[in-house]
C-alpha cells in the first residue's frame, strides 16, 4: 500500500469517526423546551383546533420530541377572546388566534384574518409572504410582544344562521348578530348590531335569542355547533371573511430565545398546519352542507341589495379609519393594491375554469 493510499484511508477514516461524534453531539446540544399554546376555539371544533394539534406534533417529531407544545382549547387557561393578551403578559409562550379579534386594540390587525370585500384564502397567504402582509402585520402585533406566522385558513366562510329571512336592507334594522372582525363595524352602518361572542358561547346565544344570528366559520363547523337547530335561514357567501387566516402569535422573548433551528421548525410547522387546515375544510364543507339541507337548514344567497350596500359601507369606513391611523391606511393601501393587481388574473385563471366546471357539474 503505497504511503498516499494509506494516508487517504487513515484520513478517510477519521473524517468518518468526527462525523459520528458530532452528529449525537449536535443532537444532545439541542435544549428541551415545553410551550404552552392556548387556541380562541373550543375542543369540539376537531378541525380549527385540530391545526393547532398538528402543529405541536410537527414541531415535537422534528425535534425528536425536545421541543413539546402543550395545546389548550379555549377556557381552560384563558377565555378564547383574550389569548393574545395571555401571549403578550407572558402567561403562555402561544396561541392560535384570528389576530382581527383584537382589532379593537388596532384596526390594523384586521388585515391579518382578513377584512370584509378583501382577499380569497390563496391571495391571504400571498400577500403575507409576497405583498408586504408580514412586515405590515408583525409591525402592528410588536405593539404587544408578540410575532405571528400565518397557521391556518377557513377558505370563503358562509353568511351565517339567521332565525328570519332578508329580503333587503330594512330587514338587518336592530338585528343582534354574532359576527367578528371589521364585518360588524360595517354592517352596524346598515343597522344590525354587532356581537363579539367567543365560538363556545354562540349556540347559547342564538338558542335563547340573545342574538337573532349567527356567523361562524362555514357548514362543517356550524353542524358542530348545532347553529342549525335553532336559526333556520342559512345565508351566503361570508364576504367579511373570503379567506380568513389564522395565526400563531408567540411571545416575543420567548420567540427570541428559540435557537434558530428551532425558529425554522415552529414556521414550517406553521405552514404545514396552514395546509392541513384548508385541505381539511375542503374536505369536509361540502359534505356537511348536504347534511344540513337535508336535515332543514334553508340555503339563501344574500339579496343584492344587501351586498352592495355592504360593499360601499365597506369602502366608507375604511377610509374613515384610514384618515385617522397611518398604520391602517398603509396596511389598507398595500392589501387593496395587491387585491386591484391580482384580481385580473383570478378572473382569467382561477375564477374561469371554477364557474366552468360548476356549471358542467350536472352533466357529469
């Protein structure tokens, strides 16, 4: 064996034995970490819920279970309308949130789940990572400690249950209705009376008239809270909310301190639950309509009268806010200007081929 042959081989070889040793090394210098997550929704809703679930054991497999989040539904640490102040005070390292619950601390944050007239669930997600939502979304949320990842989205929402049917805009005078978000500040211009109520609460609420309506998510969810069961008018489409996102908000220390392995981990794993999320509800909507049809849910569109009042009152205050909070005119010109620049396309691509193959679907 000549002396450059054995010098390859014994080199070879000790290349061979570091890599052993540093591959346990590195493994055993990874901390073990335990979070806590509070969710806004209840047990009982398997698939909102079920997102945060999926990303606690994404984040435990790819980190051979060093790094553990502890899901909580709503109420069993905080109430499910107050997990971003648990995540800003520090009393849990996360939540799982629509961010526009909160628009009462800044309108802003509307934008981040989205706002009524605005963007589809695909053009959401590209718009947080292409159109400035990010920046514009994490700027407002550093007000209260936190980041947020986009980790989840519902797709178009229904109307909601309504105990009496809408004829036009006379109908929605003083009607109590549970709505979230923006949507119920533009609607209170047409005479309904908005209801923030947590998703445990709505079915009460509606049942012992409380409220006269009800809006949740869209059929799958709304069967699981038995909306059906007492409101009988069942309305479409939700267009406060054509894709509403939501979000995993961490506190910002503790988001700091992650090693950045970890922090690549908690976003992929954020991804992954954005596409269980809406792959699952796809799934699982419209079967569930068909049940609730059958079961005596009685489908409506909304009047036109009512839309497009809904679209101008829409408009007017969001100019009204704009004049008064330079965050939510930046947020509103950026996510405005990226709906006017993609819907063109939508409608040559996406929305084509759908209404297409909507109107071939009888004669499959």
């Amino acid at each position: 064996m000549t002396l450059k042959r054995r010098q390859l081989l014994t080199g070879g070889a000790t290349a061979l034995a570091a890599g052993a040793v540093a591959s346990p090394a590195i493994a055993q210098g990874a901390p073990e970490i335990k979070w806590r997550l509070t969710s806004s929704f209840p047990r009982i809703l398997d698939t909102i819920f079920g997102t945060a679930q999926t990303i606690s054991k994404y984040i435990a497999e790819a980190t051979d279970n060093r790094f553990q989040v502890q899901t909580f539904p709503a109420g069993e640490i905080v109430p499910g309308l107050q997990a971003l102040d648990a995540v800003q005070n520090g009393s849990v390292e996360c939540a799982q949130t629509p961010v526009y619950f909160y628009f009462g601390k800044d309108p802003t944050l509307a934008f981040g789940t989205g706002v009524p007239f605005g963007l589809n669930a695909r053009l959401s997600l590209s718009w947080w990572h292409f159109g400035g939502g990010a920046e514009i979304i994490n700027e407002t949320l550093a007000k209260f400690n936190t980041v947020g990842f986009p980790c989840g989205n519902s797709g178009c929402q229904m109307g909601g249950f309504f105990r009496k049917e809408l004829n036009d805009l006379e109908d929605l005078k003083g009607l109590k209705f549970r709505i979230g978000g923006l949507g119920g500040q533009v609607l209170a211009k047409l005479g309904i009376v908005p209801q923030q109520i947590a998703p445990g609460d709505v079915y009460p609420a509606l049942e012992k008239g409380t409220i006269d309506a009800a809006e949740f998510v869209g059929p799958y969810d709304d069967e699981k809270l038995g909306l059906h069961k007492v409101a009988k008018y069942y309305y479409y489409p939700g267009w406060w909310e054509g894709g509403a996102m939501m979000h995993l908000v961490i506190n910002t220390e503790q988001w700091n301190k992650l090693p950045k392995s970890y922090q690549r981990i908690v976003q992929d794993a954020a991804e992954a639950g954005n596409n269980w999320m809406l792959g699952k509800y796809d799934a699982v909507n419209a079967p569930a309509l068909r049940r609730l049809v059958a079961g005596g849910a009685v489908l409506k569109a909304f009047p036109p009268s009512i839309m497009e009042a809904s679209y101008k009152a829409a408009n007017e205050l969001y100019d009204q806010i704009a004049a008064t909070n330079p965050g939510f005119k930046k947020a509103l010109d950026s996510y405005m200007g990226f709906r006017a620049e993609q819907l063109p396309w939508w409608s040559v691509g996406e929305l084509s081929f759908d209404a297409f193959m909507a109107r071939m679907r009888s004669r499959a």
